[in-house]
C-alpha cells in the first residue's frame, strides 16, 4: 500500500487528532534528535548491550552513555535488566526499531 493510500484510508482527522498526533511525534522525533542517542539506539537495535560496552563501541565518556540512556529510559524507548552487578540496556520500542532501521537504510547504506 501506498503512502497517499494509507493517508486516504485514515482521514479525516479532527484538528485535535491532528495536533495530538503531530505532538507525540515531535516529541518522539526529539529524542532521536540527538547524536549520542542516536548513536545508542543504531547499536541497540544490534541487541542489548552494557553502558561499558556502549562506551566502548561509541567511543563516548562514561556520563554522556549513562546522560543519554536515562533519557532514552525516561522516553520509553529503553529499558534496562540487572544481571548481578552488571544492567544490560535494550530497545523497549518497536517504533525506534523501526525508525532507525529507516533510517540505517537512507543514510548508512
């Protein structure tokens, strides 16, 4: 299907459905924009991965992973498994599976 058809088949939308839409999406679109986060979620999308590991692979301090995963945490689109002394961080959300996989595609291939 295409995207004018799948357009057609959801409208109308009121103008409160319009704005509330438009405001999840911003703010969704808002804690992609972000390089550190963003850099996070591409390697998230790989499995689940410890702050060290994300330091590591991103070459990123310490604070900043940690800044950035509570931030992803707080949006929803992370969460986190302790396994004794180590937490192991994981994509929590489909749509930034999706999105970044869209994104890969457009811009790393």
């Amino acid at each position: 299907m295409q995207i004018a058809e799948k357009t057609e088949a959801r409208l109308p939308f009121s103008s409160d459905q319009m704005q509330d839409n438009a405001r999840r999406t911003t703010d969704f679109l808002k804690s992609l924009a972000h390089t550190g986060r963003l850099m996070i979620l591409c390697r998230l999308v790989e499995g689940p991965a410890t702050v060290g590991e994300l330091e590591e692979m991103l070459a990123m301090r310490q604070s900043s992973v940690s800044k950035q995963l509570a931030r992803l945490r707080e949006e929803g689109l992370v969460s986190c498994q302790r396994d004794g002394r180590s937490i192991s961080y994981s994509l929590a959300d489909e749509r930034a599976r999706r999105i970044v996989g869209t994104l890969y595609d457009v811009f790393c291939d």
